[in-house]
C-alpha cells in the first residue's frame, strides 16, 4: 500500500476512535489550532518574529499551517527534518544544530540551493570553514552563531570566542552571517513562572554582554533567535530576542503542563497530543494492562498522563516495550477498552510513529504523515 | 529514492565507518554471526526448540539468518512485526502477546491464511471466543496460553484460571492448543548468575504446578516456551521449557553486558549493535558533545557505554533529543570524531532506526533493512 492509498484507507475508517488499532498518535484539532493560532497573535503582538521548532512536530503539514499563521518559517534540529520540510513546501528554515560531518554538509549546500532561506548554526571556525569550502561559489550560506547558555552542549562559551567566531565568518565570503541563537534549555521546564523568570533574567544578561561584544567589534546580530515554549513570555518582557523558536506549544505534554507557562498559574496551551491505547490484559483486580510502552511513547519525560479510559490521573507503569500498566483502582477495565494519554515528552515520542491521526472529538478527520520521523542525519 | 536504490548506493560508500554520515546503527558481523551460531548450537546441544525473539531486532534478514542456523521459526512481540517477517519469507512465527481489537484480529486471521504455522497468546476466554468468531471455517488457528510469571503485565494469573482457558479454547474448534508461554521478565536482567537462578527455580515451580494443573485436567502442553537471553542456561538446567526465547543474544546491549548470563562470569555473548556518533562541538577543556541522544538510543536502559573514540568507559550525558555529552577526560576531541557506542537498552533502540549499516571492521559490507520499525501495532 503506498502513502496516497493508505491515506485513503485510513480517512475511510468509519468506526471512529473507538475502532482504531491502536496504539495510534492523536492530535485534537481543536486543540492543536487554538494553539497555532495563539502563539501566532502572541509574537504578532508583541512584535517578534516567530519561527517554531519543527523537531516537536516533524511534520509538513504543520509547519506550513504555522507558516499561513504567521511564522516566518521553521526551525530543524537537524539536516534529514530540514529536508523533509524542504521537500514540503517550507521555504525558510533555520537548522539548529552544527552539521560537521562531510557527506551531511554536502547534502546541506545542495539543499541550500533549493529553498530561498537556508540558515544553520555554526558554534567554532573550523565548522565555518568546512561551510565556506563546500559552498565554494555556490550561493551563500546563512549561518548565526550559536551561544552556549551554560550547558555544554553546543555553542560557543564566551564572548571572546564569540567574536572570534564572527570574524572567522566575515573572513570567509561564501558565508553570511545573520545573528545568534541562544537556546536556554535548562530553564524551559522549571515549574514555577518566577523561578524561570529569575533564571532567564541572569541568562539574558550573559547573552547581552555577548551581543554587546559582538557589536562593538562591527558584527552586531542582526537575528537574535532563541526562546521556548516554556520561557517565551519572559523573552518577550525582556525584549533581547527578536525571533521565537517556540516549539512544544502546538502540542503541550506532560512536563509542559506541570508548567505555569502563562504567568497565571496555567500551561497556557491546550493538550492537543494524545495518545490513544488498548487494554489488552486485565486479570488482576483493579490492574489493566494497555498497548502502549516504550515503543508508544519515550520515556525520558517520565510516565504518561491518563486522561480518560480510566479514572483521572490513574497511575500508569512502564512494562516494557509494547505495554503498560493503569491502576484503575476499584474495578477492572472491560479487555478492548480505551485508555487515552498525555505524551510525557513530545518530540521524542513523535519520532516513534509514522504519522498523526487527526480528530474532532471522536471522528478522525485526516491523516499527517510524520515526514521527519527517525531524520536524525 | 526506492530501497533498492538506497541500499546500491549505501553499499557504494567507499569511506568505510569513518565517512558515516551519523549517527548510525551498526552491526558487527563478526560478533554477530558468533552470536547466532553459539544459541544455535546451545539450543541443539540441549535438546530444547530455539524460536528466537524478533522484537529484539526487527529485521527479516535476521530472522532468516536464525532459521537457517536452526531455529524452529520467531517470535514477534506484536502482529506487525509479523506481518513484516511473513513478508520477508519467515514461515513459522508466535505473536507473544495478546492481539485484542477487532482491526487487528481481522489481519491476524489474513496472516494465518498466509503463513504455514502462526501462533498467538491468548490470556482470556473472551479474548480466545473472539479469535474463533473471526477464524470462522477457515484454517484452525494455533494459540498458547499466556502464563504470568507474577509481574502482572499479561498472562493467566493462576492455575484455575490456566484450566478454564484451556477448557474454553478446547470448546472451540476453529482454535488449536498446541502449548504454554511464559516470560519471566523481571529475572533477565539480575546481575548475579547464582541469585538470577535462585528467582528461576522459584517461578518455574510455579510454572510446573500449572503444566501438571493442566495435564491432569486432559490439556498436557505440547509446547512450554519462554525464557530469553538472561535465563536460557538456567531453563536449560530446569528442564521444563521445551523452546527458548532468546533475543537480545545476537546484539547484546550495556544492561545485558552487566550480567553474568554464562555463569561463569561472563555476558557469554558478543557485543554486536553499536552505534556510531560523531562529535560535532566541543567547545569546552575536556568534553565533546555527539550527535547521538534520546533519537539515536531509547532512555529506558539508561546511558549507553562509550566503546571507542574517547577513552574506554568514559562518562555520557543524555543532552536531548540529539546530543549527548562525553567526558573525554583531559584532552578535547577533534570535531567530527567518531565515538562508538553500545546501546543501553537493544529493542526499543533498534525501533529507533530505519536500516542496519552491516560492517566487517571498518568495511561496510551491507544494508539490511528494519522492517518491523514502528511496528507496534
């Protein structure tokens, strides 16, 4: 079955979310678009550009339903989600992570060929070097130069390399450099609105200094690019950042709506994500085994949300890699019943699944192939 | 590009392991082919039927490589992955947990129609009625009792009910009892050899109070199969399992390398998956960040161990969805490096992946693809 008669099969299930063989990935449209919508009215209104991360989605419908709402384009974590979302129509994206190796810089200047705004990050000057020799005199090459927050991870750890950085890239003419990214990642999901706030003040310092420096040595950042779902009413009030990578928003998941993201107490946005599973196995009192373990969702987030099927917020365990465990308390789950779920972490669980199957309340509405599922190249 | 022109080109990388465009899920032949032919000859030595476990890596082109060393068929975790190992020539194959909704029953009956010899676990009298309602007049499924070892995941939970199965699947004729299963999970993974047994002896006792249940009620198992790469040598010893489980035994991973599986102090099998990553920043004395995190290897393990390019044993982060943080010690590593890794947890790291990069040294030799990835349905 090729992907054009799948989707037909799969949009021609009449039996609803009662009958899908299960586990599925689920978004609520109601819910994923109020949130596309809101993020969008919410940069719009405080005068940012918005470039949400497709690492969350992996998807070119949805990114260019943020697109049509208002982004400029979309971030990728890495190469392989930039070519999907290429090959989707998107034509302005920033990838987020270094590309170093050779056969992955290579496909990196064909595909900057292809779309009108390819940018990547770039956090050392050998790396821009590299950039610069495969572009050759191809079409130049928009790189930013990634900050390192304090975490280690990339990035580059000072002001003083950040300029040198900067000046490695000015001396290399196939290279055009648009700004800085600066991605706190440590801080998105802190619990609590003022402890997130205190750390992103003192993070924002740091970074200003380092744009400061920039500056005064004539490479001052055109794009500052960064923020998260979790911070980015806070990037907002301290108005260093000029472009949001928000992510997550469009689905929430679990670690999220621990968060008051709002400032008010609240996660702000809607759990539109959900994944739907069976019970499978219930011959212990008050126990019902579901179809849903590590290969239905990641488990670096923890455990999942139960959010119906079974009593509200009814544990659930981890029982390997196909199944998992919901205390239902009192009773026992008819076998075949459905237990729907909050993802603990979205993005690596998106990578598990194929596609999204996409509802209003019980009905399945379409289907969205996950093209950058697994593109971790 | 189709898979087969994937795989020409895959196999044209005239580079070797270090022009791998990362990261990269490897096996080593050499240790892999060691692996497959040792359980092969184990299993025979000892008399019992091997059905290795095909959750463990997915693959069409293993499962026939484990036929042709001997073994009876595979097991698969979940009817999907059946239908992918049918597809790819696999003729005699146990699905080991229970297919439940009705989607999913109409294809096991298509794959049973198929293949020379499917089986299934089954765990309750409605579960079983409902495969016989679907079979119909056509070819007499073969189905196992599922017996709970006492984790409370699958299974019949005691004797009584073991009987009462087997009475309502001998009341239906389109189903054929041809034996038990029993997994003892929990006890794969206990480090020591001496207390690993201790747990064994103690459950399979249990086990044969529900063989010696069944048999006096005029249901003697055919078939008793369970046991995996942890405990094979113990249920060898035992002698009530007359078929074994393995999986992990053809890749092995960190959790089965801290075990003494041989009980002679040993893992007793090869290291054969590993997974290449390349260090792209290292930006700060001493660490190198990979591009190998919650994308490139399942959490559920914990970290993997770091194999080569970095000093043996060194420390690993999990960074995200696509890095991970490597403590080199004294000296930083060149970008663009390669780390070798062996996975924390095989199973659900393989489902991470599309294709196998098959190497001899540092020579790729094939591409074999992940047939049963994302299969959980």
């Amino acid at each position: 079955m090729n992907d054009r008669d799948l989707h037909a099969h799969l949009i021609n299930q009449q039996g609803g979310r009662r009958s899908f063989n299960t586990p599925v990935l689920v978004i609520d449209l109601d819910a994923f678009e109020k949130n596309v919508a809101d993020m969008a009215a919410y940069a719009k209104a405080s005068g940012l550009r918005l470039r949400p991360h497709a690492k969350t989605h992996k998807c070119a419908e949805i990114a260019r339903r943020q697109v049509a709402a208002g982004a400029v384009g979309v971030c990728c974590a890495k190469l392989g989600e930039a070519e999907a979302m290429a090959a989707g129509g998107i034509a302005s994206i920033l990838i987020t992570s270094p590309v170093v190796s050779a056969p992955a810089i290579e496909r990196l200047i064909a595909l900057n060929q292809k779309i009108p705004d390819l940018e990547v990050a770039v956090d050392n000057p050998d790396n821009a070097r590299a950039l610069a020799a495969a572009t050759g005199s191809g079409k130049r090459l928009n790189v930013l130069i990634d900050v390192d927050p304090g975490v280690r991870r990339t990035g580059v750890a000072s002001a003083e390399a950040a300029v040198a950085l900067a000046q490695a890239i000015a001396d290399l003419p196939q290279l055009n450099l648009i700004g800085v990214q600066y991605y706190c990642g440590r801080q998105q999901h802190i619990e609590s609105y003022a402890e997130r706030r205190t750390d992103i003040i003192d993070r924002t310092d740091y970074l200003r200094g380092i744009v400061t420096a920039l500056t005064d040595a004539g490479f001052a950042p055109g794009i500052i690019t960064g923020g998260g779902t979790g911070t980015h009413r806070i990037d907002v009030e301290l108005g260093l950042l000029n472009e949001l990578q928000t992510g997550s928003y469009v689905f929430m998941d679990r670690q999220y709506n621990d968060c008051d993201i709002s400032g008010e107490g609240t996660p702000g946005f809607a759990t539109s994500l959900l994944i739907d599973a069976r019970v499978v196995s219930a011959n212990t009192p008050g126990l019902g085994t579901i179809d849903a373990g590590f290969k239905a969702m990641s488990t670096d987030g923890g455990p999942p949300t139960v959010l119906a099927g079974a009593p509200a917020g009814a544990p659930y365990h981890f029982m390997g890699d196909e199944h998992g465990l919901v205390l239902f308390g009192e009773t026992s789950p008819p076998v075949g019943s459905i237990v729907t779920l909050a993802a603990p972490h979205c993005d690596p669980t998106v990578n598990l699944y194929d596609f999204y199957h996409v509802v209003r309340g019980d009905t399945l509405v379409d289907i969205w192939p996950i093209e950058g599922r697994g593109k971790s190249r």
